[in-house]
DNA sequence: ATGCACCCTGAAGTCACTATAGGGTCAAGC
DNA sequence: GCTTGACCCTATAGTGACTTCAGGGTGCAT
C-alpha cells in the first residue's frame, strides 16, 4: 500500500502522513526499490486510529499518550478516562466562550439599522467613545 | 503615553501591541529621545477596537477590513453586516461540531467499565477493528 | 518520447501571538 | 556615584498542526 492509497483509506492528506511520520506517531514503513513508502495493514489500523482521535479533538500529544495506553493491554483504563474528561471539560469551555460570543455578535447585528457607518451599531459597539463597559 | 500604559489601559500585552504595529493595524507612533514609543489618544482608541474585534472572535483579516470600513463614516453599513453575518455562521459551525464531539465523548466515557484498557470503551472506539461507521 | 499521476526531500509559510537573547533608559535609594 | 529594578528597544525563534512550495524522480499509458 502505498501512500496516497493509505490517504484515502484514512482520509487523511499524503503531506499530513508524512507529517506524523516526522513527528514520530506513525513508524517510519518500508521502502520499495524507487524509494517508496510501502505500507501494512498495521500502519492503516494505526493512522485511523490517530485520525478518529484528531477527529475528536484531541491534541497531537494527547494522542501520544493514548496510543501509548492503548499499546499495553494490561494498563488501567483510568489514564484514558483521565484524558478524555479532561478533553470534554475543554471542549465545555470552549462551548461556552462561542455561545458568549455569538449572543453578543447577533445582538449586533439585529440593532443595525441605518444604512452607513455613521449607523452603524456594530461599528458603534466596537468603537471607543461609546464603550459600554 | 508610553507602551506599557497603552497596554494596560487597553488589555493588550506589549508585544503584542509591537506585533499589531509590525503588522501595520497600528500606525507606527512618535518616539522620544530614548527611543521609546509615545502614543497618543488615537493610538488608545484604535487598539481597543482591535481588542474588541479580537475579544469577538474576528481574524486580523477580518479586523483590516473592519478598520477600513469605519474609517469612512460615509461608507454603506452592508460590508460590516456581511462580515459579521459570515462570523456568527462560522461560529455556528464549530459550536455544532463541539457539541458533536462532546456527545461522543461523554456517551464513550459514560460506557467504560473495566478497569484495563482491554475492557476500556474509549480505546475500543478509537481503534479500527470496531469501526462503528 | 511525451504526458500525467504519483512519489521523494527539505524548507518555508500559516495564524496570532509568545518567548528569548541581549541590550539601553530612568528614577529612587544607599 | 552606584546599584537596583521597572521599564523600554530590536531581532529572532518557537507554538500547533499542519500546508505549500521548489525541485526533482518513478511508472504507466499513448
């Protein structure tokens, strides 16, 4: 298998495998005889792995360590757990900043009415002189 | 006024208010005999519109664009509504996709029972051989 | 032999800063 | 007059997770 193959099994671009390669989440393959990389199944397994874990939001060094829990069958769970609620209370955060953030843009938006800057509300919120804070 | 008051008076960190000058969003201003940069009114109440901009979210580009907008009073207001409108859709999106992950994260969490990772929901779903999709 | 899709490396670019190294300035206190 | 400390300066590199680019080699069909 080669590269642009693995790339579109896992959705993942050829630049981004290479990529982790470099960073060292995904073992360097073998090469063929025009210098190739040649993929096994093994290499698949675990660059979906990587991919569905990206796809949750899970930074690079997060995957990382689950990968290395993942690697010893034996490993408590609670390393796991540890991460991904940790990841959840992040994403908490993050839901709550953008839903701030957008109850206060859409009430801008609703209070524009005149049609030029000197208008404007939205230009008016961000501006200065009239600072509501 | 000197770099240090400017940011504090404003929210913004030193470096990155030589940052937003490098970048050309804040006019360079005088300096005195030693050197050091001496803002005036104006330098305050542009950097707070760029601390506003930036607190909602918008990208520098996005910010540019704002500036030049309100700095003709006579322009239409539409351009803001569009950039605006644009922003809450994007802000839309990644709050639909947060919600998204963080139901799968919590519905794996919810399911992890055994103590190893060989028990471990979280790792399973993860790996590929139980690819639920 | 020519075109095209694919592969290779190494380096630089993206975004919006943040940090670091290595220095100069200024007022206060000893 | 000398030191201490807070402040200021420039230039450069680092962050995360890629993406893009420059400049080439490979393999197969026409």
């Amino acid at each position: 298998m080669k590269i642009g193959e693995l790339g579109r099994a896992t959705g993942t671009s050829v630049e981004t495998i290479r990529f982790y390669e470099a960073e060292g989440l995904l073992s360097a393959p073998a090469r063929n005889a025009a210098n190739y990389r040649v993929y096994e199944l093994a290499h698949l397994e675990r660059l979906s792995f990587i991919k569905r874990s990206r796809d949750l939001g899970f930074t690079l060094d997060q995957v990382r360590e689950l990968l290395r829990l993942a690697d010893d069958p034996g490993n408590s769970c609670a390393g796991v757990d540890v991460i991904t609620a940790r990841h959840v209370a992040e994403i908490d955060r993050k839901l709550a900043d953008l839903n701030a953030l957008r109850g206060e843009l859409v009430r801008r938006l609703d209070s524009c009415q005149g049609p030029t800057i000197a208008d404007c509300r939205i230009i008016e919120a961000l501006s200065p002189k009239s600072a509501a804070e």
